[in-house]
C-alpha cells in the first residue's frame, strides 16, 4: 500500500518513514507543499498523511487545493497545532483525520487502518475471499483455515488483489503499490512475488491474463 508522507522535520519524517516501511507500507517522502501537489500530479496514493506547517506552502491550502479539485484521497493531518480552531480548520479544508504531534505510531496506524477501511466502504479491517483472509492490521494471511507466512511485499500484491477481486490489475499498477521513488525495482519483480504467492498459496489464488496483468483466481 502506497502512502505519500508530507513532513519537513528531517527527523520525523525519518522515523515515521521508518516506522511506516516496517509495517509494510510504501512511502514516498516530500518535504514541502509544492513537492507534495507534484507528488499527488503523478502518483496515485492510498492516503496522505500531511503536516500543516511546510515550507513555500502551507498544508491547509495544500489540502483546500486538492479538494476544491476533487481529489478524494484520504488525508490525514499530523500537526503541533492542537489548538481546537486549528483542529476544526483542519477538518473543515478536507482532512479526514487529524491527530496532533507527539502522537504514538499504534495510534497513527490505527487511524490510518481506518480511513482506509471507509475508502474501501468497509466497515472493518478484514478482507475474506474464498478460502483467503487478510487482517491488514495483524498483518496475517490464512489460507484454508492455515497461516501463510508472506514477505511484506508479497503481503502487499496480495492485498492489492484482494481489495479489487475481480479486476486485473497490471505490472506496472502492481509495481506502483510496492515500491516508491528511488527503490531499485527488477524488471521481473511482480513476476517474482506472484511465482512466489502461488507457490505458498495455490497456483489458482492468481490468475494471469492475458495482455492486461494479474486479478484474484475464482474462490476455491
Ligand atoms: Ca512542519
């Protein structure tokens, strides 16, 4: 899951990116507000998470900016300011959440758990196709009742298949969500973690087609 970070304190950012990769996700990291319109322009996002105070442009108008053109991406604010009129500002240019620094990562992933559940129009965090289940927050995937034990990237196709059952998703879309800017990609990467998934899994549980990439096998 691809994740755009918008931070200008070097040492947040770096921690939070850290944190963020070692729960799986992919993270581009912008540190200011043009940077980030840019990053927005030419990648699609499962979420934003976005200080307020940026340099060359502020957050809110950043985010006031991207709504006014209808972009839908969650976004959620992680600011100093706690006062409350900052608070309902936040949420009143678009955020969908907002938390205030110094926040806890459990509680920044969980929030972060939750606006993607609600894009997804989920009510909760797991995913159950056929004889597959994903728990996005214990980071487990089942087969058949039997834990698999899966690389986070092969966690991450997956779980990018298994959000969209029945759509073919193509290598580069595939390779989108797994790696993020300056990470050194191998031509046959998707090719590998989908070789990977079926030997693990069943080779039915992803289905190639022809011309366009990969989708979801029928449930077993
Ligand atoms: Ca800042």
């Amino acid at each position: 899951m691809r994740i755009l970070l918008v931070e200008d304190d070097p040492m947040i950012g770096d921690s939070l990116r850290k944190g963020l990769r070692g729960e799986g996700f992919t993270v581009d990291w912008v540190q200011d507000g043009p940077g980030a319109e840019r990053a927005l322009e030419t990648t699609d996002y499962a979420l934003v998470l976005l200080d307020l105070g940026l340099p060359r442009k502020d957050g809110l108008t950043v985010l006031s900016g991207w709504r006014r053109r209808g972009l839908t991406v969650p976004v959620l604010i992680l600011t100093a300011r706690d006062a409350v009129p900052d608070r309902v500002k936040g949420l009143d240019s678009g955020a969908d959440d907002y938390l205030v620094k110094p926040f806890d990562l459990a509680e920044l992933l969980a929030r972060m758990r939750a606006l993607l559940r609600r894009q997804a129009g989920r009510a909760r965090d797991l995913i159950e196709i056929g004889a597959l289940r994903l728990d996005p927050a214990a980071r487990t995937v089942e087969y058949r009742g039997q834990p698999v034990a899966l690389s986070a990237r092969e966690f991450a196709l997956l779980r990018a298949l298994m959000e969209r059952p029945g759509v073919a998703l193509s290598r580069e879309q595939l390779e989108d969500r797994l790696y993020g800017w300056g990470e050194e990609v191998e031509s046959n990467a998707v090719e590998v973690h989908i070789h990977n998934l079926r030997r693990k899994l069943s080779s039915g549980v992803i289905r190639t087609v022809r011309g366009v990439g990969y989708r979801l096998g029928e449930p077993p």
